[in-house]
C-alpha cells in the first residue's frame, strides 16, 4: 500500500510500505478521507515530543472496515464508520470518568501509532476496546465524516462554555473550527453570534456559515461594537479559536460580568504574556479550555452530521489525492480556504 510518512520538519514523503497483519483484537481500516487538523500542521512545522520519525500522521479520519480481528465483536468487514483521535488506556482515573481524551497515557492515532494519511491503516487493540469508532449513514460521505473528531471538540467547547439559546456570542478566528462554531451556535439557538477575523474570504465563510455580524479588527474596535451590540453591557461568551495572547486578552474586555470564555487553541510560551486576573476576579468571570473530545460527544457529532443540522459540506474546500498531501499540507498552511481533506483512495 501508499501512504504518506512524516520523516523531519516539513519532510512528507509518499512511500510504498507494507500492510500490517489484523490482530486478533485489531482492525483493518480502507482510509477513504482524511482532514488535516491544525495540530497536524504544528508536527509538521515543529515536531512533537509524542512521535518518533518517520510517521504516518493524521486522526481526523474516515472509512470503511475490511477485515476484524477474530476477537472484535459490534462491527464487522463493510462498516463504513468514522474515529475518535485518542487511544483511552480504559483504566487511569480520567478513563473511569468518561474522560478518554484526558487518558494519562496520552496516545492518540497518527502520534504513537500510525494514522490516516495512508491507504489503509490498522486500528491498535486499546482503541477498538476504548476508543471511539463510530458507524455513518448511508448517506453521509466519507469526506462529510471525517469531520465528526473536529466537530466533536466543537461541541465539547460548547458545552464547557455554557453557550445556550438566546446568548449573545462572540467567536474570534473563522477558520474551519471558528466556523463550526458559528454555525452550530446558530442552530443551538445563539440570539447573535459575532465573528472576528482579519482575512476577507474568511469573513465571507464566517457570513455564509451564520454569523449575524463579521467584525474585521484591523479597522474596527470590539469594544466599541460590543457596546453597540449590547448596551454597554457585553458579550455572554467569547470563544478565542486564534492562537493569540492580544486575542484571549480582548476577551476579558468585552465580556459580560459573570460571563465565561473559551480558550479553544493552544500557544507557545514565548508569545503568552499574563493574563489579567484583576478582570477574572472583578469581573467573576468563568475561563476555561477545551481539549479534544470524550467518546459521548464524538457520538453526538456523528448524529449532527448523518442528520445534516447544519451544512457540513462548507467547511471543506479542498480535496487532494494521497500522493498530493504535500500539497494539502501547504495550502492548508497556507490558511487558503477552509479545511483541506485527503482522499487516499482518490486516483
């Protein structure tokens, strides 16, 4: 089979290699799509200390099943389904709580066991025992599916900011996640949903994705918009997908007293300078983050995306063949469009 290693910083190599052998407890996934996340870009450009080169990266995954082990039950050869990106150990504390995605073993698909950007993968023992595969409608795509992980950690950010109908909600960056968001607060029922995003054909996927209002900072000021927006009074919810310290610290400016935020993207020290307690304090804010996604939410996702609640078809706006994932990897650095996804059975 092909597949598409990862040898050193900004090294992609597309190489023939052998198939592992089916374990009695494994799965042999056919990988039709696969997306590229941010996080991969960050291996990509910088390393990580969880993977040893060469790699075969990529967890946002979709597929279908072509051989079981002999031990698996619950799925079987031509299930077409779609995968969690964390291998949950099953029995530290966070495992025991629902809480696979913080597994103290910390492995996921695509960093200690090879991924998706190949055309085929084996799926380890530990995550067909606790990770999260899930099947897809007949109807759904393969490249709609590989959208489930992302959009799992949507809802999980979601769901810890404590968004709910008739909020007023501010979302900074509208790239794939950032619109995501936009979209699914809308359909939860967000009275305003306010995007900010310098790029100008981002702020038309912000637009088209339901924003009632597409900020563009460098020529605008959020706080005066929010003071327009709500009487001086502020936003519900900030959600800062960019990773910016300037961006998370605008957040405690422009939201409400007893307000929360969302820090969803990560970022190097070097370029985080303190935050403002006095306004966590003074203002009673509720801040927190988000990483990834338990198993409940992946399944929930799924549900989203088999239904069509929102239009999942715009986030993804460029498709590649396998041997193109160089490619794929420099657009989607390049932050042209949306989500770029991979079709490694794509000619």
């Amino acid at each position: 089979m092909y597949a598409v290693a990862l040898t050193g910083k900004e090294q992609l190599e597309y190489r023939e290699v052998t198939l592992s052998s089916c374990g009695p407890e494994e799965i042999t996934l056919k990988v039709h799509a696969v997306g590229i996340c941010g996080s991969d870009l960050r291996i990509f450009k910088q390393g990580d200390s969880r993977i040893d080169m060469p790699r075969v990266t990529g967890h946002e995954i979709a597929g279908e099943i072509i051989e079981t082990g002999s031990m698996v039950t619950g799925l079987e050869k031509g299930d077409r389904v779609t995968l969690g990106a964390h291998i949950p150990c099953g029995f530290c504390y966070y495992c025991q709580k629902n809480m696979g995605h913080q597994c103290e073993k910390k492995h996921s698909i695509g960093y200690q066991v090879d991924g998706g950007f190949a055309e085929y993968a084996v799926l380890p023992r530990e995550f067909v025992r606790f990770g999260s595969i899930q099947k897809i409608a007949g109807t759904t795509s393969f490249e709609q599916a590989s959208l489930s992980e992302p959009f799992s950690c949507v809802l999980s950010g979601i769901r810890e900011v404590g968004a709910g109908a008739g909020d007023t909600i501010v979302v900074y960056g509208a790239g794939a996640i950032g619109c995501m968001y936009i979209a699914a607060l809308k359909r939860m029922g967000a009275a305003r949903v306010i995007a900010v995003q310098r790029s100008a054909p981002r702020r038309q996927k912000a637009a088209e994705a339901g924003a009632d209002r597409v900020v563009d900072p460098s020529i605008e000021n959020m706080s005066d918009i929010m003071n327009e927006e709500t009487n001086g009074l502020g936003a519900d919810r900030v959600i800062v997908t960019a990773p910016s310290a300037e961006l998370q610290n605008e957040a405690l400016d422009i939201v409400r007293k007893t307000g929360s935020i969302l820090l969803f993207a990560g970022m190097k020290s070097a370029e985080a300078p303190p935050f403002d307690t006095d306004k966590i304090i003074y203002k009673q804010l509720r801040v927190t983050g988000t990483h990834g996604a338990p198993r409940d939410l992946h399944m929930e996702a799924v549900k989203w995306i088999d239904e069509g609640l929102i239009n999942f078809d715009l986030f993804i706006t460029h498709t590649f063949a396998l041997y193109e994932t160089d490619l794929a990897f420099r657009t989607a650095d390049g932050k042209e469009g949306l989500k770029c996804v991979v079709l490694p059975q794509k000619p």
